[in-house]
C-alpha cells in the first residue's frame, strides 16, 4: 500500500509506503498536537452553558476566601448557594479558588484590563469554573465582560477609621450625596488604603481629588487584611464595602469607627459568562424558587444578619 504525500523537484509525484511504523508515528504526532491544543491558554476540557455543565456532571464555583461569603471552612452564604444550585442541577458541586485579580478570567476564558468604566480585553487564558460567586459586586466595566444574575446582596462602600482617629463619624442628611461629600471633606492629609480594579477601586469614587494619600492594597491579598492595616496604624482609613465592614465591626468592637459613605449603593450578583445564556437562566428560575420559599432569606440571616437593619428595602417583600 503506497500514499502520494509529496511533490518531487519536476513535478513528479513521489511515492512512500505508508509502513506500520510511520503509521504508528503519524498517530502519536496526531495525538501530541491534540494534547498541546488542549494545554494552550483559553483552552477548556469542559465548560460554558448548561449543557457543558450536565455533561461533566460538576457545578464548578470560582471564588475568593472573602467575609462571610465563601471562608476558609468550606462555607459562607455564596458557597451554600451555589451547593443548592448545583443540587438543583443533579450535578456535583466543586469549588475553585481564585484572586481578585484572575477571576474573570478563570471564568471567561479572558484576561482583562479595565479602563474606567470600559474594558480592554488583553489575551487568553484557561477556563476554570463556571459561575462567580463570591460578593462580586456589580460595576458598569464588569457588565462589558459578565452577564449578572438578578442582584443578590446590597453593598456600597464606606471610609473606616480607627477608633481613635481624629475623623469622626459624619451626621447622615437622608440625602446620600450630600453624605458622600461631607466624607470626603475631611480627607485632606490623610491617607486612604484601596484597591485597584476592585469595587474599591479609588478611581470609581474620585478620591484623587479629595487630598488624600491613595495607598493601593495588593490585589494577590487577603481583602480581609486591609481593616487590620488601620488598627495597626499602617494607614489612616481604608476603603471597604459594606459586608465587609459589618463584620468588623463585630470583630473589631472598639477599635473601628465608620466616618461615612463613599460610594451610592451598589448590589452583588452572580456572574456567568456571556455565553452561558442557559445555564444563567436555568439559575434565575432557581434563585427564584430560593427567595420565595425564604430558603435565601433564612441563609442571609446566618451570615449577615444586621444587614436587613442596615437595607430593609432591598429585602422587603
């Protein structure tokens, strides 16, 4: 058995036999490249809609050791949603550990850059899990990249001092904006922690021009560890969202102080890849049976339960 596989100098065809040990190379040559595409960045063994999803039989959650949303036991509120919708999709469930700083890549298949409220999408990168879920709050850039679940959580971000801090605690108006700048009136000469291309992001609330020192947090860390920076005196205030701070306030009794709102309210959502047009909205259909039989209500209360004090409108009935 002969197989024409190339052209000679005049034109001829040459011949070689195809013997069962080129036969044999040919295969692992084929084999090879197939493994090497499979490696490349962007690459993904399963993943994107509800059919992938079934398929592979798993739920992957991507998500960061962050307050009361996922911790470091294997729980949190985003951890035992996402249990119960994978429950409810007869997979299993598996959770992925990401950063800040990669998550929507691990989720989109995309690394990124945001631009203010824009997007530059940057190259390629592995795909690792299937829905975000973990206090993912909802800004206009993230929205160019992800499609949100209806919201799930209420947010914002407030200034936090320590307790003996000469800043004190602004009066509340009723009007938010005027709060907003009454916080910010006061920061001349201080210094405030942040973090860049995260919801504490100072760009997002112009705090360039308050007079401040902005002193960026290192994205691979712990956002837990920012609060901490202010009691040891590293930083006069930080920057820090609402979920966050209710939970020091509990931890930190007496030595935290909140001065004020930095930000309008915001709300967390769950985010799935824009090309996951089922499997988001197989999830909406679940998260709605959650809030109306209260089992959503009931698991807000176990992790967070001064927040319906602090948003009784966002969870009225």
């Amino acid at each position: 058995m002969t197989q024409a596989i190339n052209q000679g100098q005049h034109g001829r065809t040459k011949k070689y036999p195809l013997t069962a040990s080129r036969c044999h190379r040919v295969v692992l040559m084929m084999l090879w490249a197939l493994i090497l595409a499979l490696s490349m960045p962007g690459t993904q063994a399963f993943g994107g809609d509800l059919e992938d999803v079934l398929k592979a039989g798993k739920l992957r959650h991507l998500g960061i050791p962050y307050a009361n949303f996922v911790s470091n036991q294997g729980d949190g509120l985003d951890v035992e949603v996402m249990k119960l919708f994978a429950a409810y999709l007869g997979v299993k469930y598996e959770f992925v550990e990401s950063s800040w700083h990669n998550i929507i890549a691990d989720l989109t298949g995309k690394t990124i850059q945001p631009k203010g409220n824009e997007v530059e999408v940057t190259g390629s990168s592995p795909v690792r899990g299937d829905v975000i879920a973990t206090g993912f709050t909802v800004l206009p850039w993230r929205e160019k990249i992800v499609d949100f679940s209806t919201p799930a959580f209420p947010t914002g971000v407030w200034l936090i001092a320590r307790a003996d801090s000469a800043l004190n605690p602004i009066t509340p108006t009723g009007d938010i904006t005027k709060d907003i700048e009454a916080v910010k009136s006061g920061l001349q000469g201080t210094s405030v922690l942040a973090m860049k291309d995260s919801c504490l992001d100072p760009e997002l609330y112009r705090m360039h021009e308050t007079g401040a020192a902005i002193k960026l947090f290192p994205p691979e860390r712990d956002l837990d560890e920012m609060i901490p920076s202010v009691i040891a005196g590293s930083v006069d205030t930080t920057l820090m969202d609402v979920p966050v701070a209710l939970i020091a306030l509990e931890r930190w009794a007496g030595e935290i102080k909140v001065v004020g709102p930095v930000s309008l309210q915001q709300e967390m959502a769950y985010a799935f890849d824009k090309s996951a047009l089922k499997l988001r909205a197989e999830f909406e259909k679940f998260f709605s049976v959650c809030k109306a039989d209260n089992t959503y209500y009931g698991l807000v209360d176990k992790y967070y339960p001064t927040v319906f004090s602090y948003y009784p409108d966002f969870f009225a009935k």
